[in-house]
C-alpha cells in the first residue's frame, strides 16, 4: 500500500514513509525498517509497474528523495551509536535507486557539506552489503568528476577510506569499483590538493598489484599510471 502511493506520490504515501523513518531508531524494529527502503524504491518486476497498469509518477524517486534525506541525515546524528547503521542502511537504498545526476543537481556544495553526506557515505563503505558499497562507490565516483569543490574538502579521509576498500573488500566487483573510483581524482581534482598525497596513493595501489584477481590488477595498473601524471 505505501509503495503504492508513493509511486502517486501521494502525500499518505509521505505519512507512512515518515513512520518508516521513524522506526528505523527501534531495537527491535529498525534493521527491518531500514531494509524497508529496497522494496520501497526498488523497481517492480511484477506489479506496481507501468506494464501492468500502475499510476507511477516519473519523479516519485526524486520527491521521495527530497523527503527522505534530511530525516534520515538527522536521525543519523541523533541516535545512539548501536541504531546509526540502520539510517545508514536506508540512506544507502535511497542513494541506489536515485538517479546520481539528481543527487549530484540536488545537493549543491553548501547543501552537500550542511547535509553532512560525505562523512555518512563515508561510514557505509563499511557496511557488509555489496551492492550498497558498489552504490556508495559509485557516487563518490560521480561526486568526484561533477562536484570536485565538495570532494576537496574531504580528500584526506576519503582517500583513505578508499584505498581501504580496494585493498581489503573481499568482494572482486567492490575492490574494481573502489580502484575506478579513485582513478578519476587526477582529472577531476586539482594538483595541489593531490599534491600530498601522490606519494601515499602509489604506493597503496601498488598493493593491489598483488591481488589475485586479474580485473583487479588491471584497475590497479590503471589506476596508478593516472596518479603518476599528477607528481
């Protein structure tokens, strides 16, 4: 039913996501109200499609978006630490099944930084899921190469962060997509922000060099080649 009305974008549809929302600060309920946001702006196979009929608004995704973000930011902030990973599973369903271009056109760089996104997207690189990780990856990318003024200003963890997950993810598709992710920092973000960190950057990837799996060393040679442009 709420999926329902949400795809009308109908404002009962909003009401009982807000409970949803709310649920997600429960003990008890709120892993499973987290997880509630896969089916809630997952695409139908089978009904509640345009093929079997259904009312669905082109920008449901995106005013459900706008709804959900600053609630579940906020929820985040204010919870106890044992409860954080629930909105930061329900944020990383929302950020999958939005389009990145309206993220991106969404959240400019006041908005961005205010919001506090980054370090929340930060904080779901480690959660177990695989497809929630190559999502986050994914908007980092796109973060990377269309709003490099906001991810300047957070070179110094996320590169980090990054490396990390390309390292030590025991997922192949993870590790690929953490090494595509930070291949684009050299075309995108300017050489004296990178300067400080070429040195640490190669050195990581030469790494995953290493890595027994050949699309890995692939990224990982390709990867390295485009940070030793920037020394």
């Amino acid at each position: 039913t709420c999926k329902a009305l949400v795809l009308k974008t109908h404002q009962l549809g909003y009401t009982i996501t807000d409970q949803l929302i709310s649920w997600c600060d429960s003990p008890t309920l709120g892993h499973e109200s987290a997880r509630g946001f896969e089916l809630l702006l997952g695409d139908a196979e089978l009904v509640l499609n345009k093929s079997s009929g259904a009312v669905v608004n082109l920008l449901y995704k995106q005013r459900l978006f706008n709804f959900c973000l600053p609630k579940l930011v906020d929820g985040f902030k204010a919870s106890d630490s044992d409860i954080k990973h629930n909105y930061l599973i329900a944020l990383s369903y929302l950020l999958r099944n939005v389009r990145k271009q309206v993220l991106i056109s969404e959240l400019p760089p006041v908005c961005f930084t205010k919001s506090h996104l980054i370090p929340l997207l930060l904080e779901s690189l480690e959660l177990e899921d695989r497809k929630l990780k190559i999502s986050t990856l994914e908007t980092f990318r796109l973060a990377v190469t269309d709003a490099p003024e906001i991810i300047s200003q957070h070179v110094r963890k996320l590169i980090p962060a990054l490396l990390e997950v390309a390292q030590k993810s025991p997922a192949m598709a993870v590790r690929v997509s953490a090494l595509k992710c930070i291949a684009e920092f050299p075309s995108s973000i300017g050489r004296d922000v990178l300067r400080a960190h070429v040195a640490y950057v190669v050195k990581q990837i030469g790494l995953c060099l290493d890595d027994n799996k050949r699309l890995v060393r692939r990224e990982a040679v390709d990867c390295r080649s485009k940070w030793y442009v920037t020394c």
